[in-house]
C-alpha cells in the first residue's frame, strides 16, 4: 500500500504547490468545520479542504482518514477526496496503478459494508467513477466483476451486509455516469458497455425482488437498484420482468415508492414508445390497481392514489400516440384514459385534501394534440370515441374549480389559496385548449348549464357551481375570438340576473365581461347590461382589481359607444377616486380608462370633464407646493403626477392608435383647434414647475415629472407641438442644476418626434447642446457614480445620429469630447451602459463622411476607440456583450478601412494586449479576419466570440457550451 500511495502522490506532484496536507492537518480543519462557532473560521478551513481534496498529498491522507478508529466525517471526507481524485484527475493516475486501486477500494467497501452507510456510498461512487474511466478496454466486464466479488462466499461480511453493498454499488454506477465528466466520444463507448452489462445486474435484481426470503430492505434497495439502470435508456422488453415484480411490490407499503419510482422511470424513458407490445402488458397491470386507487381515495391516503396516478399518467402521457395507433387495442387504452379521468376529479379540494388532480392535466394535452394529428379517417373514428371523453372532462373540471364554501375557505392558508389560485389558471388553460376539439359546442354546453342553474327552482342554489361555469365561459373567451358565438347574446342577459353575494363570484363575473368586451364593442346595443354591474363593483374595494381591470377593457374596446354613458362613468371614477378606495396601481389603470373613454368624446366635452376630474388633484397639488418637502407629502406629489400621466397616455383625441386599423375605422372626425391635452398642460406648467423647484435633486419627483411629458407626447405626437418650446426650456434648467437620467430621456423623445421639423429645431438644439455640456462636465467630475445619467447620454446621442445628424454640425457641440467620453463609458461595468456607448458608436461611425467633425475625431481618436474594444473583447467586458463590440468592429471596418488596417496591427503588436493567453499568430489570423470581411456581419461576430475565448482560456471548453 505505501508503494502505491508514493506513486499515486508522485503522479499528480505537479498538480499544485506542496501545501501541508497532512492527516492531521486534515483532521484539525475537519474538526474546525464541523464545530467552530466561528463563521469565518469555518470558511477557512472549507477553502483550505477543497485545496486539500485536489492537492497530490490527498493519495496519501485519504486511505489513513478511512482506518477504523476515524469518526465517519472523518471517513467521509477520505472516500469524497478519493472520489474527488479518480473523478477529476484520472490522467494523472499510472495504468500501472489501476488494479490495486481497485482492489483497495474493494477491500474498503467490504469493510464499510457494515459501517457508515454514508461513507459506503462515497465508497461505492469512488468505485463507480473508477469502472467507467476504465470501462470498456481496461475492465471490459466491471458490473460482472462487481456482482462475482460480492457474491464470493470467502468474505468476512455476512451475505447480506454484502448483498447490501453491492446493490449500492450498482445503484450509484449509472447515477455516476450520468453526471461524469466523461468527453462525448468515451461516453458513447461507455453507455453501449453498460446497456450490454444489464444482463449482469438484472437477473440478479429480478431474483432478489421475487425471493420471499428477501427481507424488505434489500427488495427496496433492489428497486431504487432498478430505478437507476432504466434512465441508461435500457430497451424497455428487458426491464418486463422487473416491472411486473415492481407491480407486484405496490402491495407492499414499505416498498411502495421506491415501486412507484422505479415503474415511472422505466415508462418514461424515451426510446419505450418502440416497444408497442410490451406497453400493451403494461396497460392491464396499470388497470389492475384501480382497487387499490379507490380504496385509497376512500381512506384519504393521499401517498398511495398520488402513487398510482403517476404510473397512469407516465403511461398514457409518454404514449399516447403509441397506444392510439393500435386501433384494435382501443377499448384498453380507453380504460386507461377514463382512469386517468378518475385522477383529474379525484374528491377533495386541491391542495388541501389531494395533490392529484393537477399532475394529469398535461395528458389531456397529450392525447388531444395526439388526436388531432392523425389524418382526417382515423381522426374521425377518435373524435367519435373521445369528443363525450372531453365534454366529460370538462364538467370535471369545472368541479375541481370550485371554490369550497366560505367557511372551509377561511381557514385555508395564504399559501394553500395561492396554490389553488395557479392550480385554476392551469384549468383555465386546459380548457380554453379543449375549445379546439369541442368548439362551439363547449360555449353551447356551458351557457345551457348556466341557464338551467339560474332558472331551475329545484336545486338549491350554489354560488361555486354558478362561478365555475362562468370561468370556464371566461377561459375560452379572453383568448379565442367569440364575436360570432350565438350563445354570448344570451350570456350577457344571464349576467344580471346573477345573484351576487360573494367576493369570489363577483370577481369571475367582473372578470368575464371583460373578456366579453371586443364582443360589447360589436353588439353595443348589450352595454347597458353590464355596465351597471361594473360601476357597482368600482365602489367595493375587495374587487378592485377586476372591476378596473374590466371598465378599462370596455373603456379601451367600446370608447365610441359610450359618450351616453360617459357622465356616469365619470361620475362614480371621481368618487372612488376620491375615497381612496382603490390601491395606487389600481387607480392609474382608472385613470388610463378614463383616457379611452374621453377620447371618443367632443373637445369641449372632454374639457368640462377634465376640469371636473383634474381640479381636485391640481388644487391638491398647489397645496403641497407651498408646503416645506417632506416623504409623505412627496409621496402624494407622485401619485398626483402619476394619475395625470396615466391618463394622458391614453387620451388621444387624434386617434394615433386606431391608425393601423385603416381611416374607414375612424368614428370621429380629427378635432380642430388645440388639443385638451395640451391645454391643461399649459394650464398646469407653471404649477408643475413650481413643485420642480423644490425638488429638483429627488429623482423620483423628477422621474414623475417628465413622465407626464413622455407620454403625453408619446400619445400626441405631432399634436404635442405647442409645448415644445417651453418644456424644452424647463428641462434645460432642470438638468442644469441636478442632472438626472429621465430628464435625457425626454429629451431623447423630444428629439425623436420634432428635431426633423424646422420650427422646432432651434429649441431642440439649444436643448440638445445645453445638456451634452452639463453631461461632458460631468465626466470630468467623474461619472462613474452616475451609470444611468451615462446610459441615457448614449442613447440620446444615438437617436440624435439617426434623426437630426444636424445636431452633430454645430460648431459648439463638442465631438471630440463627446467621442472620448463615450469611449470611456465602453469600459463601465454596467452592461446597459456599455450597450449604449456601442450604440452610439455603430450610429457615428457611419457619418464619417458626411460629417466633417465627426470624420476628424475619428482619424484623430479612432485608435483609442479600437484599443478599448480589443481591451473588452480581450476579457475586460462581460462575454454576453461581445456581439455589441462586434457592431463596433464590422462599422470601422466598413467606414474607415485603411486606417482600421493600419491600427489593428499596430494596436495588437505589444505582447500580452489584449490577453496573455494569445499568440502573435493568433492574432495575426483575428486581424486578417476582421479585414476581411466588410459584408457579413454575423461572421464578424462568430470572429469576435471565437477570439474572446481564446483571450479569456475558455477555447473548446464544456463552459463555452453555456453561450
């Protein structure tokens, strides 16, 4: 054994410095790790063993950590630093060495058999890891090897400490190779070495599983045995005596999840869809354990009928198509399919009384797309047998929706309530995918039981039943076009005459018009039904969210058909807005509501319930303008200036949005005259600047602030035109005196929409060079701790390239600054930052030619530009920017060719730049390549990717893989 450990240790000596990895070292910083209460020192000796685990010296101290007389951390850490030293550093190993490697770790799990069952399986992986780096030329029968070695009489282990440890072994040899370090090739060899071993391990398994003497924990350990080896993708006809032992086990309680696991996994693996007449066997075993199921279900044993789900489940949904296309076998599969039926509406509610339920739910996927795949002959015969199975499934459906009563509910917890909520969006889901093979018969269906629920005197009535019928209803119409339904006409007349006493239900209701809304629009005549019921809602707090949800989609849908209504609506949104009833986010979709809805009315309409809806806020406003700044009074400041906002994003009286739908959509004629937006802008200016005053170093209030502006003008566009001056006139005195990043913003929105328009372009200049000087002073100052302000620069100077290139031809702009700053802002370590500064430099280099200050700046500083996209692609910069840097690279290469092939030579010639890992030749192919290619810019990327990891070391290994 010493000669052994020499060699092993002088095999890998060059592998890292002579630390003092002793054995007794090792153990004092076990014994740190374990029991210092100190945080610190428990990293320490953590880092310290990990060096430890790789070192040379760990073929020394593994073996004596192992002895006897070692607590099992101990032992533990010696079978893991072995493990650690086959698994990662095989090559270092002699071949010499390998058979009484083997036979020592032989020797140990003998040994450990019958000792810590945590250091036998650290052991066995050792082991395991061992066979498959010698497997298959070097120990071409391991796995019989292993079962022969165990099953030796001679030992001094009894036979079933032995048989324990070899089932161990055999477990954790595929979970091993599964999760090896193994190339590709050698896995391939190492896979079909082990599918041919399977006739080693699974006759033995099989004999273990159907011995009655076999006490229960090695049958166990015999499952979990076979659960491993059938995720090698072992040919599903082997595994059929196995299964049916497995079946056979489900008896047994104490057996019952490893059977279950071991059953799921041999279905389940991808290649058993081949094996059509073995699934065929498996069908009647599945439908055997229909006693058990119900037996289960009655006694409230949620293990065992979760149990058996998963097998029906893992049969009929990785075999559908299997299964369906043995047609004379349709009866069977039919049995199978209306078991898992029996699944899905298994009693109780989800998840507080079963967990079943929602694992079929993917199957009736499965079999539906399943269905519709097969050509129209066969299709026919499925629909005929499957469309009742569906309708059926359906109503189960719906009644695993329901809610429990409201007592029951009450004492549910928040999580549980969550759960149920997810676990109805997943039924909404299925359901709205069951309307594409029942179709409009589904709507049909669901309005004639609602009918009938609404107008029968039999049966008490259920608020649960009534609500599920509407959400299945509200499934299918928020996502699939009802507008030619016959039955929606009826729906919305049922609406009103539901009797709404519960939370739950008035939601689903609220939350059904809604998806009724694009309907609404088509059949206005049908909006005084509902609409009633909406406004009622707005006042209750507890259904904010879905009745503002809803009077939005309606507001949003139907604008041109509710002038009538628009008092009202107005009316009741003033007051729960005045009430606070609702929470903030609610209150700006309120306020985005009521823009749909005064767009559609007259101008002086729209500016008598303006005044009315904004007055109170504006004298709120003025109010806290005079009052000394505070954070709860800022904190109404925003939420005033966001609800003016959310309504101006919406309110378009020029209809930009219904532009895509063609002008002979348009119901209104384009107002003349100056547009109510505006003019309660220009009323509120001075008021809004006032507020600025005393804010103007809060960002929030300055974000709120010229959040009115960009969306106003995002909305009006050209209408927006007679603020221009003025605003661009505050935001120079705002960024002035405390530059901040949504000020720039705005002003790149300004320079978007008006920059191109003469009568507009002086303002936007002086605007424009005003905040580049106080943004260039602020790289002077240092702007590293303002990354967005930075961010926001490049984008401005990039929408400024691509709009008004003008803006770069006045004499007081200062380009050269301007270049060397945005090269500076390429080496942040803020990815958004450096994805605008790339921007801004794909957008300038083109102009080169055109632009004289531009072309100079460009010969002048062009190199050091050039040097900090090397530097970044030389590893500087985050590997997910490259293609950014790429941009850069293929622009100067298509713009300024010769002096890019005079400078990337140049720049590439010191040793070392931009990475140490690179040679002259290597270099010398990237620049050669770049020039080469002026048109593809793909290419220019794939060179840069490949490039980069060369810099970085990365070349052609498995971390590459990960981009």
């Amino acid at each position: 054994m010493e000669r052994r450990e020499e060699q092993l240790g002088a095999a890998g000596a060059g592998a890292a410095p002579a630390l003092d990895f002793t054995v007794e070292n090792v153990e004092k910083a076990l014994h740190q790790l374990y029991y210092d209460p100190n945080i610190e020192n428990k990293n320490l000796a953590q880092k310290w063993l990990m060096q430890a685990q790789v070192s040379p010296q760990a073929w020394h101290f593994s073996w004596q950590l192992l002895q006897p007389d070692k607590v099992p951390e101990i032992q533990y850490f010696g079978a893991s630093a072995l493990h650690i030293k086959i698994s990662r550093y095989w090559s270092d190993i002699p071949t010499d060495q390998y058979e009484s490697l083997k036979a020592q770790l032989f020797t140990q799990i003998t040994r450990f058999a019958s000792g810590s069952k945590i250091v036998l399986t650290r052991l066995c992986v050792a082991l395991a890891s061992l066979a498959l780096s010698m497997m298959p030329d070097a120990w071409p029968c391991a796995v019989a090897d292993m079962v022969r070695l165990f099953q030796a009489e001679d030992s001094p282990v009894d036979s079933q400490g032995r048989c324990l440890a070899l089932l161990e072994l055999l477990t954790v040899l595929p979970e091993e190779f599964q999760t090896s370090r193994l190339p590709q090739y050698r896995k391939g060899l190492v896979r079909a070495s082990l599918a041919v071993e399977c006739g080693a391990v699974f006759p033995l398994l099989e004999q273990l599983l159907q011995q009655p003497s076999s006490p229960s924990c090695v049958r166990q350990k015999v499952l979990k045995c076979f659960s491993s080896w059938v995720q090698l993708e072992v040919p599903l006809q082997d595994c059929e005596a196995l299964i049916q032992a497995a079946f056979a086990a489900l008896q047994d309680s104490e057996l019952f999840d490893s059977s279950v696991e071991a059953i799921v996994n041999a279905i389940s693996q991808p290649d058993a869809q081949r094996y059509v007449n073995t699934l065929l066997k498996l069908i009647p075993l599945v439908l055997g354990l229909q006693e058990q199921l119900r037996q289960a279900v009655q006694n409230g044993d949620m293990e065992t009928s979760h149990g058996i789900c998963r097998i029906a489940v893992a049969l009929g949904e990785n075999h559908s198509r299997a299964l369906l296309d043995q047609v004379e076998h349709w009866q069977s599969f039919l049995a199978l399919v209306n078991m898992i039926m029996f699944c899905t509406g298994i009693p109780g509610h989800y998840p507080v009384n079963e967990t079943t339920s929602s694992l079929t739910l993917t199957f009736w996927y499965t079999l539906q797309d399943d269905i519709l795949s097969f050509e129209a002959e066969k299709q026919a015969v499925y629909q005929q047998v499957y469309r009742p199975v569906y309708f059926q499934l359906v109503d189960v459906l719906l009644h695993k929706a329901q809610f429990p009563s409201d007592e029951e509910y009450g004492f549910w917890s928040s999580d549980e309530k969550e759960q149920f909520r997810i676990y109805r969006v997943d039924i909404s889901d299925t359901l709205m995918y069951v309307y594409e093979m029942l179709g409009a018969e589904l709507l049909s269906n669901l309005y004639d039981k609602l009918g009938r629920l609404l107008t029968s005197s039999e049966e008490p009535y259920s608020w649960q039943h009534t609500e599920a019928l509407l959400y299945g209803f509200q499934s299918i119409a928020e996502t699939i076009d009802v507008n030619y339904s016959d039955v929606v006409p009826g729906l919305i007349g049922l609406i009103p005459r539901i009797s709404i006493s519960n939370v739950q239900l008035a939601d689903t209701v609220m939350f059904t018009i809604g998806a009724l809304s694009e309907w609404l629009a088509d059949h206005p005549v049908m909006i005084n039904s509902v609409l009633p019921l909406v406004l009622h809602a707005l006042g209750n707090p507890e259904l904010s969210v879905s009745s503002v949800s809803t009077l939005k989609k309606i507001c949003r849908e139907c604008k041109y058909d509710l002038p009538p209504y628009a008092a009202n609506i107005v009316a009741v949104s003033q007051d729960v807005l005045m009430k606070q009833i609702h929470k903030t986010s609610q209150c700006m979709w309120l306020m985005q509501a009521l823009g749909f809805l005064l767009s559609a009315l007259q101008v002086e309409e729209i500016l008598k319930n303006l005044h009315s809806l904004i007055s109170p806020y504006i004298q709120q406003l003025e109010k806290l303008a005079e009052e000394i700044p505070n954070p709860s009074n800022k904190l109404a400041i925003v939420h005033i200036l966001g609800l003016l906002s959310n309504l101006f994003t919406t309110l378009d009286v020029s209809h930009h949005e219904d532009d895509h739908e063609g002008p002979e959509l348009r119901k209104l004629p384009v107002p003349q005259g100056p547009n109510p937006v505006v003019v309660v802008l220009q009323q509120v200016f001075q008021l809004i600047q006032k507020v600025l005053s005393k804010w103007l170093s809060d960002a929030q209030v300055v974000e709120a602030v010229c959040a009115i502006f960009e969306k106003s003008v995002k909305t009006l566009l050209d209408d927006f035109a007679p603020m221009v001056p003025q605003l661009c006139e505050m935001l120079g005195r705002m960024y002035s005196t405390v530059p901040q990043a949504s000020a720039l913003d705005l002003t790149r929105q300004l320079v978007h929409i008006f920059a191109h328009e003469p009568a507009h372009f002086p303002p936007i200049e002086a605007l424009f060079l005003l905040v580049t000087s106080v943004t260039l002073s602020l790289f002077q100052q240092g702007p590293r701790d303002h990354p967005d302000i930075v961010d926001s620069f490049m984008q401005l100077l990039a929408q400024a390239l691509k709009r008004k290139p003008d803006l770069f031809q006045c004499e007081r702009l200062d380009v050269k600054a301007v270049f060397q700053c945005a090269v500076l802002a390429l080496k942040f370590p803020e990815a958004p930052t450096v994805k605008a500064s790339c921007g801004f430099f794909t957008e300038l280099l083109p102009r080169c030619g055109e632009i004289e200050s531009v072309g100079k700046v460009v010969q002048e500083d062009g190199r050091m530009l050039l040097i900090a996209v090397l530097e970044a692609i030389g590893g500087q910069a985050s590997r997910s920017l490259m293609d950014c840097f790429a941009d850069i690279l293929f622009a100067l290469n298509k713009h300024c060719f010769s002096l890019l092939s005079m400078w990337i030579k140049e720049a590439l010639q010191p040793p070392g730049f931009p990475s140490a890992r690179l040679s002259p030749e290597q270099k010398d192919t990237f620049s050669q390549q770049i020039l080469r290619e002026r048109v593809n810019k793909r290419r220019v990327k794939e060179m840069v990717k490949e490039f980069t990891l060369l810099c970085r070391g990365l070349h052609g290994t498995d971390y590459t893989a990960d981009y």
